[in-house]
C-alpha cells in the first residue's frame, strides 16, 4: 500500500513535469521570439540626449521598414553611400518579418527612431508614437517647404502631419510630365510568348479572348498552370478591366455620392469572372492561400506557368531571371487594356510614409535627413541612383539610365529607388520612362484610361474610431468570403456567396460607414477644387 | 487555575510554532522548489492578469500600461459584439469541436499504445517503437507546417504525387486547403505528434503494477486480454484520471496534445477558414493585427472561463465517481 502511495506521487510529480515542459517549450519560444525582435529593433534607452554631431561624424539612425516583402534590407550599395556622404546618416535598418510585427513594436514600446509604413499610417498618425514634421519643420528645418496639397492630405484631426507619403502626385503634376508614367506598382499580366506562338498567335483583346487562350494552354499543355498569380496582384489587372473603381477594401464615387466598392454594380461581374476562372481550371485554388510572394515567381520562371499575374514590370522582371537561369523563353505583357470597359481610378495618396517616432534619438537630424530626400537632387538620387554613373538627365526631362530598371538585382544591389523614404509619384514616374521596354507601353497605356480621384483617398479613418472598426472588420469578412466566391462550384452559388458577403457587410454596420464617408467626402473634396 | 491554562496554552502554542518551523528547516529544499514554481506564477500568470480590465474599457495601446486604467469604462460592449459577430457561430462551433475530437481520438491513443507497448516482449523492438513514436514531439509546428507543404500539397506534394502516378487518385487531394479536411488532418497531426510522448507516463504507471498480480491471474487461467482488463487497466485508473482531468482542463487548448492554436494559426488559410478559425486565433488577430486589445481580451477572457468551469465540475465528477481527483 505504502509502496503503491509512492509510486503514485511519482507518476503525479511526473504528469506535471511533463506538462510544465509542454508549457514551458512554448514559453521558451516566445521568450526567444521577443528576444530576437527585440535585437533586430533599435535600442531606444540608448543616448536618447545625445548631442548633434558635428558635420563630418556620420550618425546611425535605426529605421524599421513596415513591408516583409521589402527588397533591400541594408543600408549599403552606392546610393545608401551617396546619401550618408550627403547627409552625414546612415541607417540600421529591420525589415518586418510580417506585418504584426509593427503593431508588436507599438504595443511594446520598442519602436526605433524612424518606420516606414504604409499599412500603419493611421495608427503611426499619432502624437504619442510620432513627432509632427511640422513641429520639427518650424523648429530645425524652416527652409523644408513642402506643397500644401500633400500637407492637407496628410493632416490629421489634430491639425498635425506626421509624415508624407511617397509616390504621390496630383492629375496636374502628372498631365505637367509627360515622361513620368506612374510607379510599377500598377498591376499587369506577362504571358509566354513561345506558347502564344505555337497556340497560333490568337489574339487576347478582349476577357473572353483571354479565357480562350487560358483554355488552350490547358488543353494543350495539361500539366501547365495557365494563370499564377502573386498573393498580393490576384485582383487588381481584372477589377480594372471590368470597370470597378478601386479595390475590394476601397471606396467608389458615382454622382457625387460615395459607396463601398463591394457594392458597385461591375463588381458582381467581376466575381462572376473570377469564379469562371477557377471553374475551368485556369487557377489554382491553392493560389489564394499562399502565404510566400515567391511561389507564383517560381511557377513563371520555371516554364511551369503560361501566364503570371503581377505587376507591370513583370514581363521584363521574369524575362531576366529566366534568361539569368538558362531558360529560353520569354514573356509579354498583355495590354493593359483587354476591355472596353477598362477603367482605372487612381484615389491613391501615395504609398507609404516616414515616420519620426518619439523614441527618435535625434529627431533634428532626422527631419533634415528627410528634408534632403525630398531635395530636387535627393529625390533624383534616391530614385535614379547616382548622376553621371547611372544616368544622366536628358534635356527632353527625362533620366537617360545607364541600367534597365526591371533588372531587379541591380536595381537593388544598388540601392535604387527602395530608399524612398520621401519622394513624389512624378519622380519615380519617371524611371518608367525606358524607351522600348515592355512596362513603359503598358504604363502609357493605362496613363490614357486613368482617371484622377484623389479626393476618394481622403476617406481616411482615424485610428480607434467606431468607423474604423467597422471597415476593418468588414474588409476581414471580405478576405474570408471573397473566396468563397471565387472557390465556388457553380455561377449561381457564386453570386449568392457574394450576396451573402453584401449581406454581412450591412451587418456590421456598412450603412453607418458609408454615411460617415460621405459626410467626410464632402468635407474634404474642396481641398483639390482650389 | 486560569492563568494556568493560559501559560500552558502559549506553550503549547510557541512549541507547535517551533515544530513547525523545525520540519520547514528540514524540507527547506523542497520549499525552495515550490518557492520558485511560486514566483514563477506570480510574475508570469498573476500580475499580468490587471490586464483582464482591459476587456471591460475602451483602451487604446498609445496610451500605455497606464491606459489600462484610465481609460473610460464601456461594460459588456466587448463580449456584446463578440456573441454578435457574424462569424461567432462558425468560430465556437470549429474551437470545440477541434477541441473534442482531440479529447476523443488523442486522450485513449496513448493509453492504448502504452498497453500495446507493455505486452511487446522483444525489448529492442518495444524501446525503437517508443523512441520512434514519441520523436515526433520535438519536433515543432512550424517545421511541421513545412513538411505538411512538401508532402501534401496539390502541385508539389510527394503524396499527390506518388498517388497520382500510382493511378490512386485522378486529382490531387487538397488536404491543405479544403475546408472539409481542416478537422480530420489537424486531429491527426496531433496524435501522430504527441502520442509517444503521453504513452511515458502511462508505461510508467503499468510499470509500478505489482507482477505477482500477473503470475497469479497467470496461475489462475486469465487469458492475456483478460489480464490487461482486469490488471493493467485498473492499476492505470490513477493515471488515467489524473491525466484526463489536466486535458479536459486545457480541452480548449487541444487537451493534452495542446496546440490548436498553431494548427489553426499554420494550417489555417483563407480558403479553409470556415473550419479552421478558432477562438484563439480570431483574438490573435483582432488584437494584434488590427490593435482592438480590449476586444481581444474580451474574447479570451470568455474562453478562459470556460476553461476553469470545465475543470473543476470535471474534478468535482472525478471524485464522485472514480475517488481520485486533481484537488
């Protein structure tokens, strides 16, 4: 009896042993996980007083770039040099490992002296995070003018601006620069141009057309996958071609009035389409749950794919790594337009902005290092590199580049244009401008269907707002249920998982968002009627 | 008479407080043990439970720790919109019956295997079983995630693959994604992961089973599974309980194989959300992706509440019915 009692305690002690393990396995990774992020963001309690350095000691600064998928992740290359030479800083940058990864840093505390977001803007907007760049503007920097259309963007209810965001520029500015055709942030389709060939060159100038051909490839080359798309470019290149204004989490303006983009009336057809897609076999249902944005490069490049859905700069982009690797095929990008009702609604307020937290251990140097950036001479090289080795400007207003800009691999070793931490849309519009490439004609193509509605991107939320609330939960809803549509088994299912999605967006409350948009719509349109 | 007693009273007293204080000296060791599984506690489980507050304000993550307490008092208003979610249907749903498919399958797999394992003669083969079936456990989710990839999906996967050339199958099984597969992959991962591990403690209470017991019942003309019933499966009964309670305990978590928060978080996608979203990772995402920390907290704290009913009317069943309890 004794002997059973003990050995019963033993089992006890050794149940409990091991579910202390079994715990303490996973709070030892999360004590290794913080450890490491906390290593890789800056060290905020380090010389928060420090002096300013005289002209000729180069000052670190720790910047943290919002984007996992961010190309460069060193401050080095001739133009990161260039800039320290010019500025007297260099940065100790982090990329996000995801994009919690921010968020994280705010709860926490840990933030460096400079972010880079796009996805945080609204919550960086913030006088407890970050210094407003007019304070700092009116105190170190009162020669830094800054146009007041980008001011009036970016303020915020509290009557500060905390950043600006780059790639931005007004209809005017771009009418004014017929060179600078957009950023290649525009969505575009490559296809295989040797296949294309061999289907006997049909011709893709319409949707149905395009589908066509998507049904060949898959007849003909069975083990193909005729579209890939990128995780991030699965929508855009189609809701432009049937007319939708915006994307799936974005607004639409129709007679003055305001309205949540899932309720345009071509958005239907659009889900119809990409239904149809998966119906026939032309996608993979396993495309929409990539987590990776380098699955659909490697589909493309590893003659696995016929045609590959991301930006504009694709075909140029995949042309190189193929050629890089051996290949002998080569892509073409589809024109931009292959509808009748191809529309694009550019509402964009530029991509993403610098922020100059509260941790900032010298926020003078800062907002003068931004200050040079957005120089006539800083924006040029940050974006074309360095003049005289990789361009020289052409009287026509233009940069004649030494290197081709899809060549992502110098474009990067160099450090070109990814450290646009301010910079403006008519600049990098301008290193579209390669006569000859494949993007430049896509671009100038989709430059004549654009249509300007920059005032659409002033519905901008403020951060812990009801209505912010609302949209975020409505656009998790659309991630969850807009696959369903896309996965469904019939047209008819289709349309009613997207009348479900409609449905559950009035349930959280889309009629009280949309109300608040247009009462802000009308409030903020007079900014670009001046 | 009176002041007597009192005397012989603080005596009696000031002795009971030596003694007290003599066996503590001499457990000193184990105190220090449980000291620091105290401390432990303190820091980790009970101070930071203040935050619970949050569930019932409107608090903002710029303002801080302070935040926590300054800020404006709303109610319920957070579990209201929980219970009002259109998708909380679908997560409660998908969070039990995760968690009791892994109570119903993954409780009895490693008792089973243990008892498999006991009648095993073959010495080396039963010690390559054990090592084999409980490898697995070092192993963690996220590399499981990856080989899951490699293995199973619809273009690459070795699975796919193999059956399709073998003529098995005439479209790849899309066990990743399809929603209706979520259940039965996650449950089975989960047993195949942790099964060998949980089978130690089990072996280990079969092993303190007296053998006399067996060479009587031997003697006695019991057949081998009449041994296992009436020997190895009462002499378990201890164990077994004990371990069924810490599951049911944790059954929101996975039981005791855990992990339902890393099978839904790796394995969930858009695709099969409609299974694979759970409590847990709906909180992880409203609280940390969007930055609703009161709204989180909110949702964990029901799920953390249902933990503990479940645990002790549990306790309170294993008593009344078996004798042996956790407390």
């Amino acid at each position: 009896m004794n002997r059973n009692k003990g050995k019963k305690a033993l089992l006890l002690s050794l149940i409990l042993m091991m579910t202390i393990a079994l715990m303490s396995a996973c709070g030892g990774n999360n004590n290794n996980d913080g450890q490491k992020e906390n290593a890789g963001a800056a060290n905020p309690s380090e010389t928060s007083s420090e002096p300013p350095a005289k002209n000729n000691e180069v000052k670190e600064l720790s910047l943290f770039i919002d984007a996992s998928w961010y190309p460069v992740k060193e401050w080095k290359g001739s133009v990161a040099e260039k800039i320290t030479e010019k500025t007297g800083i260099k940065l100790k940058v982090t990329v996000a490992t995801d994009d919690k990864q921010l968020p994280l840093m705010i709860a926490s505390g840990d933030l460096p002296d400079l972010v880079f977001t796009y996805a945080n803007i609204d919550r960086m907007s913030d006088s407890k995070l970050s210094y407003p760049w007019n304070e700092l503007i009116e105190k170190y920097a009162p020669d830094f003018k800054i146009d007041p259309t980008r001011i009036a963007i970016h303020t915020m209810d509290d009557g500060n601006f905390y950043t600006v965001r780059n790639s931005f520029a007004t209809q005017e500015e771009m009418a004014q620069n017929k060179y600078s055709l957009g950023s290649d942030g525009n969505p575009g389709i490559a296809v295989r141009e040797d296949i294309l060939k061999e289907l006997g060159n049909p011709p893709i100038d319409t949707i149905d057309n395009f589908v066509k051909v998507l049904g060949m490839v898959k007849q003909k080359y069975p083990d193909m996958v005729p579209l890939i798309m990128d995780k991030d470019w699965i929508e855009q290149y189609f809701l432009q071609q049937f007319g939708v204004e915006g994307l799936l989490d974005g607004w639409y303006e129709r007679d003055g009035k305001v309205d949540y983009a899932i309720r345009q009336p071509e958005m239907l057809e659009f889900f119809k389409f990409m239904n149809r897609l998966y119906r026939e076999g032309d996608i993979l249902a396993e495309n929409f749950a990539y987590t990776n944005d380098q699955i659909d490069d490697q589909y493309a490049t590893s003659g696995k794919a016929f045609a590959h859905s991301h930006t504009v700069s694709i075909a140029d982009m995949d042309n190189i790594k193929v050629k890089n690797a051996g290949g002998s095929y080569t892509f073409q990008m589809l024109p931009s337009a292959i509808s009748k009702n191809a529309k694009a609604v550019s509402s964009g307020l530029g991509f993403a902005g610098t922020f100059i937290t509260k941790k900032n251990k010298d926020p003078e140097a800062s907002i003068k290092f931004l200050q040079y950036l957005a120089s006539d001479e800083g924006k040029k090289l940050t974006m074309f590199g360095v003049e005289g080795e990789h361009w020289t400007w052409n009287d026509e207003g233009y940069p004649n580049l030494k290197y081709d800009p899809s060549d992502a691999d110098f474009v990067n070793t160099n450090g070109i244009k990814w450290w646009y931490l301010y910079n403006d849309g008519v600049t990098e519009g301008m290193l579209s401008y390669v006569p000859g490439a494949q993007k430049t004609k896509a671009l100038m193509e989709k430059k004549e269907f654009t249509v300007y509605k920059p005032e659409l991107g002033l519905i901008q939320l403020q951060p812990d707002s009801e209505e912010k609330t609302i949209k975020t939960k409505i656009d998790e809803m659309i991630k969850n249920e807009k696959v369903k549509i896309y996965l469904a088994k019939s047209e008819e299912e289709a349309v009613a998982n997207y009348e479900t999605m409609v449905k559950n967006a009035e349930k959280i409350g889309l009629d009280r968002l949309v109300d608040w948009a247009n009462q802000t719509y009308q409030k903020k349109k007079d900014l670009f009627n001046k | 008479m009176e002041l007597g007693t009192r005397v012989t009273g603080t005596t009696g007293k000031t002795e009971a407080r030596a003694q007290l204080w003599k066996r503590f000296k001499k457990q000193k060791t184990l105190h220090l043990f449980v000291g620091l599984g105290m401390i432990f506690l303190l820091v980790f489980a009970y101070t930071p439970m203040f935050g619970i507050l949050m569930a019932f304000k409107q608090y903002s993550i710029s303002t801080g720790i302070k935040g926590i307490f300054t800020s404006e008092w709303v109610g319920l208003k957070h579990f209201k919109e929980f219970f009002n979610d259109y998708q909380f249907g679908m997560i409660v749903r998908n969070t039990l019956v995760l968690s009791l498919l892994k109570v119903f399958f993954a409780f009895p797999a490693p008792i089973l295997l243990a008892i498999l394992l006991s009648e095993v003669k073959n010495a080396q083969f039963k010690r390559f079983v054990q090592t084999v079936s409980y490898l697995p456990h070092f192993i963690s989710w996220v590399v499981v995630a990856g080989i899951a990839f490699a293995f199973l999906s619809t273009d690459v996967g070795m699975v796919n693959k193999a059956l399709l050339g073998l003529g098995l199958i005439d479209k790849p099984l899309d066990v990743l994604t399809n929603p209706n597969y979520f259940w039965g992959f996650a449950t089975g991962s989960a047993v195949w992961k942790e099964m060998g591990w949980w089978t130690i403690i089990f072996l280990a209470a079969i092993a303190g089973i007296n053998p006399s017991l067996y060479e009587a019942a031997q003697i006695d003309g019991a057949g081998r599974l009449a041994r296992i019933r009436h020997i190895t499966f009462p002499g378990m009964k201890g164990t077994i309980v004990v371990v069924l309670i810490l599951t049911i305990g944790s059954i929101l978590g996975g039981g005791l194989v855990g992990s339902n928060f890393e099978q839904a978080f790796l394995f969930g996608n858009s695709i099969n959300n409609p299974t694979s979203e759970i409590v847990q990772t709906y909180a992880f995402k409203v609280g940390l992706r969007d930055g609703r920390f009161s709204y989180a907290a909110a949702i964990d704290l029901i799920q953390s509440v249902i933990s503990v009913i479940l645990i002790f009317s549990s306790n309170y069943i294993a008593k009344r019915t078996s004798g042996s309890s956790l407390f």
